[in-house]
C-alpha cells in the first residue's frame, strides 16, 4: 500500500454494523486501512472525497454468486464477476461451486482462489462441492479443501438439491470436525422436475410445469431436523416460501444453529410480475406469490432471515434468448441490490437502512463466521479499508448493458430506483468509482 | 378484429370477434361443398406452417385452409429435440422474416413460443397449439361445431373429461365455452386437474354423476405416458372411472353431443360405441376445423372488411 496518498472521506455519515456507529464522520484512510475518524479530520496535504450527504458503509459481503470461471467464461469471468461486485458495493464474493467441472477438489478451489488473488479486485470465497461431481453420490473431499490455500469454510451442491438423506446427514457430521459450513439448496427434485415457475395460478394460466413450493419445503424440512440432531450448522440458500420462513423461525426458537439468506428477486418480485414468457424472469427457486414475498419481507425484517444474497447469475444473451423450457434458470443481482433493495425495502418503509446494510455486511459474516482481519472490523481504527460510498438520493434507471457482469439477464434492467453505489475501496485503493462522483 | 394481427390465444378475441369468426367460417363452410372449393382471398399471399411438433392433422387442416384461400403454403417441419445443435427459434424466425412471409402458422412444444416469435417478426402469428398452454383454432372449431348442434350456446353446459392438467385443447375451450356464457366443469382423477382450480369452472371427479347435466362431453386424449408419471395407477383404472362408453351414454341427455379434438385413444377415454354414435361430432369438428381457419386467416390476412371477402 506504500506509496498510495492518504485518503479522507470527509462529511459522510458513517453507517457500520459492526460497530453500531451511525454518525456523521471524517475518515482517514492510510495503507489500506482505517486510520482515523473523527468528527473534523485535517484534510490538507490528502486527497479528499467530499462525501457531505453519503453514506459510508463497509464493504458488502456477497454469500452467493455464480463467476461461472471455469467452463463458462463467455457468460462470466472471475474478473468481470468481481468487477461486478465492486460495482455494486461488495468487497468480497463467495462464488458457488456448479462450474464445469464443479469446484469439488483442493486443486480447483485454489486454483479459482489464486486467480482471483493476482486479480486483485474483490476478496474471493469459494464455497466447494458438498459431493464428488456434485451428483449427490458420495462426500467430496471437504477437509482437504478446507485445508488448502483457498481455506474452504462452507459448502454447497448449489444448483440441485442433495436429494440423498443420509449423505446430507453425514456431510453435516463430516464437516464438524472442522467447523465447516453446509450450504442447503432445498429442492427435492422427484417434486420439481421438469418445473419452470412456481406451480400454481400462474403456471396453470401459462401452460408451464411448476415447480411447487413443497419442493423446497420439504428438502428444507429435512435438512432443520438434520442440522438439529447433528448439531451441525446449516444455512438455507435462496429461501423463497412463506412456509420455508415459519419452519425455519421455529428452528431458531428451538435453538437449531441455522442461517438463512434471501435473495432481491424474490423480496421485490412475484410470480405475477412474469412479463410474457420473459426467461429473465425464469430463476430457481421461481418467483414465487405475493404472500410469500411478504413472509420473505417480514423476516428480513425481524432478524428470522440473516442476510441477502443476490444469486448472481450470469447466462448468455443467446442461453436465455429461448423457448421458456429452454433456457436457464437465473437472474445477475451484484449490480442492481443495493438500488433496488433501497428502494423496494427501505424507502418503501419495510425495513431502515441501518438493517438494510446489516443484511448486506454483518448478516452474511455471521453466516460464515467471518471475523477481523478476515472480514468484518467494520469502520474502525486499525480495520482493513474496505469501503462503500453510496448516494441515497440520486435517482437513475438501471441499465444492465451497462453493468460489468458479462450478464444482462437483470428482471429490474430499466427501472427507476433511488441510491447509487459511488465509490468501492477495497484496501483502501478506490477500486470503482461512479464516472460522475464529485471529489478533490 | 380488423385491427387485430395475431391470435395466440382465445382471449384476444372479444365474444364479438367470436361471433364474427364463426359467421365467417360458416359462409366459408359453403365454399367447401361447392365443387370448385377455392377463393382468390389471399391470392399473393404466403402462410408458413412452422411445426415443431408432428401433428399431421392440424397441419393439414391449415394447409387445406389458406390454399382454399389461394395463399401460398410453405410447410417447415421441425423438431426440438436437436435443438442443441439446430438454429434456434429466434434464427429461425428472422429468417422467415427476411422471405417476406406474412403469416406464421406455429406449432411448439414449449408454452409461449408463439409470444416469442411476435416479438421477431413482422408477420401475422397463428398459435396451431404451445406446450400445455393454448390451441386457440382449436377452441373456435370447437365452439363452431357445439352452435352447429346446439344453437344458442348461453346457459348450455359442457363437461371436459380426462387430463386437464397437460391439455392446451382443454384450457382455449374452457374459456372460449366460459367466454360464451356455457357452464363448464372439469371431470378428472384429482392427478390430472390444474394445482388451482380453473376461474368459473365446476371441478368434479365423478364422471356419472355429472352426465345428466350435461348438453355437451368434450373427451381428452389420455397420453400414455401420463400413467407412467404414475398420475394414475393403470389405462384399466382409468378407463372403467372415466371412459365415454355405452354404459355411460345410457345415463347421458338425448341429444348430447360428443366430442373430441382428436387423435382418439378408442378404447381409452372414448369406446367405440361413443365414438361412432350419432352424437359424435367428432368428424364435424375436423370438418369445421377448415372453414374456421380459413375464417381466421382470411381475418387476420384478408385486409378490409367484408366486401370482396367471399368471392
């Protein structure tokens, strides 16, 4: 970091989770960390943001993205997916493990985990399979990726269930040994194959296979009751069901070491906001209805579901230019959460913006039971400077062919939404800067 | 209807439209039993049948429809399951586009593809039936065949047997018969109903005891490959609850009438003796299935309105 002028973000309000601190403050960013706040800090001889009227926040931290490296460069790249991310806010990225080949090996987690290093843009968490091949089989090698370079913490078959009972119960006993994290993509595939939005008015009246709730419920169900006779911890991936959230908000008062995550798209958007047979709209698990989004919202709300998690998924223009039934599942979220999140949840009075950054920072850290230097010293002294500034009253409509994600397929692409990610520091270097961003 | 330029499904019509396509059709239906079955209508004109599905029946009817017509008929026979490495729908459609074709009669396996091609081409889009979704031409013939036999269609009742669930037939007549003021109920093994019951549609699993009700028994084709989804436990099962068969008939109105979008499984959701009974209208149906898309064609086609329509 030698030779990087000493930075002071002046004026903004400092909003940090990690340290309850809500306040305006001048920040002094020097080396790549946090070297002082204060209520009035000497600029001369810095460079100086002028950040009067922003809001400074720690660094957001992504749960579940898809960078589709290796195997799929041409929908996403470790690079373009982490410039993604530092565009929308996020300093550090846990990228799911359904590539191709899947991340089920110590070699491929470091090899992933060391590319994104020589990238230097955002810090990089690969989550390895659950199974070998993730095809629900037989345990992958979990131990030896946690061992490796790439320090593996939580693992996932994301993209499919584990329909295998007892291998989900021994991958939870398994990865006790080293505190490890089981990822639950809950979806019983005997209930949703051949699914394509969730089965109910909406697929009657469209003529497509739905995808019932009870696929994720059930699988869900199964992995509560897993997680709590092992004692293992869980976490839910993309919770999308009004029943999902009762079973999981019994759990947590049953004292079951559960987490969940929810995603944008299913907070802001139900199954009744299916444009036509738009397949950006086509996402697993499916938009679901309005009732479910409203449960989903509630919990977000009382602390029931712990963090957001965009499941960013990139798909080409050509994968999802198709047949309903013919293209992809997914939907890019990095760029477009903070915006739509703001203004969907926030300003439309669901939740305060203090939470809102909670569910974006220190949710997904408790999550992985992330701690300082690793993640999570928030704004103080002495903390690693991974930073966001962001401009709550500056309306604009969300273009995503202007995004860094090679994906377009964003549900919320020409919508007016109000707050703008600014500026990202990410070790104190202003990793992304708005083109229009006053300063000194 | 004149400003109207596809019909994907039933519901973009009006029961006005309705009115107007049926009265169309049956001044077409003449034109079929003279000797010279055809009229210069769309003479210039160009139809593509673009089938990703096999379905000679329906194909042929609209081939048979625009060449009474005088279009000009190109057939383009596909199917999805090279579609890794064949063009892709959008290719395919720019294509057609750039043939200067001004209607796409489609055909698809997967729901909302004719939505898809609307959106690429100029042309007129003709749903001839999308995965489980809509068979509008179908709905239309099928509302055309029941004035034929019963006449005023309002407050008449209708009951569709069979699977539901997978029937785009079953969900375009429901609600063209709705549309139409008829009562409508939905007679099946709970297995192959919708996850929610249809809007304004009685649902019933006992087929004998709504047969007395009934003006009109619509009979769905059962696809084999249903009961080895297991959503029913045998073809014997399913035929000894829900079979049109005399015995059945035997408790039914007089003058029911019998349908059937075709092709009939005999022996499965239709005997014989159903199906060969003067309350058939089955041949009737395919009869009215090429006045009715000539109908349709020379609507969505034929430019102004009335006038030189019929020559």
């Amino acid at each position: 970091m030698r030779g990087l002028p000493d930075l002071v973000v002046k004026g903004a309000r400092v909003m940090d989770p990690f340290n309850r601190i809500d306040e305006p403050m001048d920040v002094l960013v020097s080396r790549g960390r946090v070297a002082a706040l204060s209520a009035d800090l000497e600029a001369e001889g810095r460079e100086v943001i002028d950040a009067q009227g922003l809001v400074l926040a720690p660094g957001f931290f992504e749960l579940h993205a898809h960078l589709r490296e290796p195997g799929r460069e041409d929908a996403e790249t470790l690079r373009s997916g982490l410039e993604a991310a530092l565009r929308g806010g996020y300093t550090a990225v846990c990228c799911m493990p359904n590539t191709m080949p899947p991340l089920d090996n110590a070699t491929m987690v470091e090899g992933v985990a060391a590319r994104a290093g020589e990238l230097g843009l955002a810090d990089l968490y690969p989550i390895g399979c659950i199974s070998r091949g993730r095809e629900g089989r037989e345990l992958a090698e979990m131990a030896l990726m946690h061992l490796s370079e790439a320090r593996v913490r939580a693992f996932s078959d994301d993209g499919s269930g584990v329909a295998d009972a007892a291998l989900m119960r021994m991958a939870l006993q398994y990865v006790s040994a080293f505190g490890g994290l089981i990822i639950s993509h809950a979806e019983e595939p005997s209930l949703s194959r051949g699914g394509q939005v969730n089965e109910g008015a909406v697929s009657t009246a469209m003529g497509l296979r739905g995808i019932p709730a009870l696929a994720e419920e059930v699988m869900l169900a199964r992995d509560l009751l897993l997680a709590e006779e092992t004692g293992s911890r869980l976490h839910l991936a993309h919770v999308s069901t009004a029943r999902s959230v009762r079973m999981l908000r019994e759990a947590k008062e049953r004292g079951v070491p559960v987490t969940a995550e929810v995603t944008p798209h299913h907070l802001l958007l139900s199954e009744n906001d299916i444009d036509g047979y738009d397949t950006v709209f086509k996402v697993n698990p499916p938009l679901r209805t309005s009732e479910d989004v409203q449960a989903l919202r509630e919990a977000a709300a009382d602390g029931t579901i712990d963090a957001v998690a965009s499941d960013h998924a990139p798909h080409t223009v050509e994968d999802k230019e198709k047949e309903f039934d013919f293209a992809p599942f997914g939907m890019v979220g990095m760029e477009s959460t903070l915006p739509v999140l703001y203004t969907g949840m926030v300003e439309a009075g669901a939740i305060d913006l203090m939470r809102l950054l909670e569910l974006l920072t220190s949710g997904p850290a408790g999550v992985m039971d992330l701690r300082p230097p690793d993640y999570g010293a928030g704004i103080s002294e002495g903390a690693r400077a991974d930073l966001v500034l962001i401009d709550l009253q500056r309306e604009w409509t969300l273009d995503a062919f202007a995004f860094a994600s090679k994906g377009r397929n964003c549900p919320f692409h020409g919508l007016r939404v109000k707050g703008k990610v600014l500026c990202t520091l990410k070790n104190g270097k202003t990793a992304f800067r708005a083109a229009n961003v006053g300063g000194g | 209807m004149a400003e109207r330029k596809h019909l994907l499904d039933v519901d973009d019509l009006e029961r006005e439209d309705v009115e107007n396509v049926l009265e169309t059709a049956r001044s077409f239906s003449e034109v079929l039993r003279r000797p010279i079955k055809k009229v210069p209508s769309l003479r210039g004109k160009t139809v593509v049948n673009l089938f990703y599905e096999p379905s000679t029946r329906t194909r042929m009817s609209f081939e048979v429809a625009a060449k009474r017509l005088s279009a000009d008929v190109m057939n383009f026979t596909t199917s999805t399951s090279s579609v890794e490495k064949g063009e892709s729908l959008k290719d395919t459609a720019l294509t057609l586009e750039a043939m200067g074709v001004d209607a796409v009669v489609v055909r698809h396996p997967v729901a909302g593809a004719p939505w898809l091609l609307r959106q690429w081409l100029q042309a007129a889009i003709l749903n001839a039936g999308d995965g489980m979704h809509a068979h509008p031409t179908q709905a239309l013939l099928d509302l055309f065949t029941l004035k034929d036999r019963l006449g005023e269609l309002e407050g008449k009742t209708i009951a569709f047997v069979g699977d539901i669930l997978h029937s785009r037939v079953a969900r375009s007549g429901i609600k063209a018969c709705r549309a139409m003021g008829m009562e409508v109920l939905a007679v099946a093994p709970p297995t192959l109903l919708p996850p929610v019951p249809l809007e304004g549609v009685e649902t019933g699993y006992d087929f004998d005891a709504v047969m007395p009700r009934c003006d009109a028994l619509y009979m769905l084709r059962i696809q084999k490959e249903r009961q080895k989804e297991g959503r029913f436990p045998s073809l014997e099962e399913y035929t000894r609850l829900y079979q049109l068969d005399a015995r059945r008939m035997g408790k039914a109105r007089p003058n029911v009438v019998v349908m059937h979008p075709g092709p009939m499984n005999r022996g499965v959701e239709i005997a014989a003796e159903a199906a060969d009974a003067p309350h058939a209208a089955i041949t009737a149906q395919v009869a009215a299935g090429v006045a009715v898309r000539m109908a349709v064609l020379f609507m969505l086609l034929g430019g102004g309105e009335g006038g030189e329509r019929i020559a």
